[in-house]
C-alpha cells in the first residue's frame, strides 16, 4: 500500500458517508476581467478573448456575463487568462427603476445608491442637446476644421 492511497482513505474516513455540502446559491452573473498578456497563446484563447470583448488591452477590459453553461465552458478555457468575480447583490437586486443609481464595485459587489440617481429633467436637456440639428457633431466638425487647414484662403 502506496502512501497516496493512505491519504485518500483517510480523507473517505473525515467526510464521512454521510457528509452533505452546505447549500448555496449559485451567482447568476459573473465579472470577468482579463489579468494576462495574450501574447504566445493559441488563437482559439484569442477569439474566445475577442467573443468576450476582452481582447483590446486598452482600459483595462472587463465584462459581466451569465452563468450558463456555454458561458462557462468557454471561461474555462481560458481561465489561465481572466479573474472571474461572482457578482452579489447586497441589498437585493435592482428594481425596474434603479438602473441609473447603481454601481459595480471590483469586488462584484453590484451597489443600489439612491444618491447617485439622475435627474430626470437632466436627461431630457442632455437628449435635446445631443439631438440639436444646429451643432456639429465630432467627424462633421474635424472635417470642416481640416479642409480649413488644407486651403487657408478659400472663403467658400
């Protein structure tokens, strides 16, 4: 009798026939975040890595993805990759209304704050704003800016 097959009756000999597992609740969410270079990993890890969003090293990538088996059998292949965080809800998850004052902690803590709740006239100044025929818009404005540059004396 080999010394490892000591260990394995005694571990059979603590738990005992008639040990059960504590119950919990599995988490319907997870945070995962990318921690390692992909760099030298095979191009299955990066299209697994690309499907996530988590390829771009830029701002340092993270997603929220269910738990479901698909999901998880693709993290697993790259789990060597990623930090994957179980995602809680300490004071109960989110109603219908309370999207606009939550947050996400590192930890995957997911944080109902009322403090941080918009306002809603807020908003509607923001969508009239954004939605203003009258200004530009970022490529519009880049463009005229740069025929300027190109012919300084064309007053068209």
């Amino acid at each position: 009798m080999n010394q490892d097959s000591h260990v394995l009756t005694d571990l059979v000999k603590v738990s005992g026939e008639d040990h059960e597992d504590p119950s919990f609740e599995p988490p319907k969410l997870f945070l995962v975040k990318r921690i390692k270079h992909i760099k030298g990993n095979p191009y299955w890890d990066k299209q697994i890595l690309k499907t996530f969003g988590l390829y771009s090293w830029k701002g340092h990538p993270s997603v929220v993805v269910k738990n479901i088996p698909e999901v998880n059998a693709r993290l697993w292949k790259i789990k060597h990759l990623v930090e994957i965080t179980p995602i809680t809800f300490p004071q109960g998850p989110p109603q219908e209304g309370d999207y606009g004052g939550t947050f996400l902690k590192e930890n995957g803590e997911f944080v109902v704050s009322p403090r941080l709740q918009v306002d809603s006239a807020r908003i509607e100044e923001t969508a009239k704003f954004i939605g203003d025929e009258s200004k530009m818009d970022g490529p519009t404005l880049k463009k005229q800016l740069r025929l300027r540059w190109l012919n300084p004396f064309n007053l068209d």
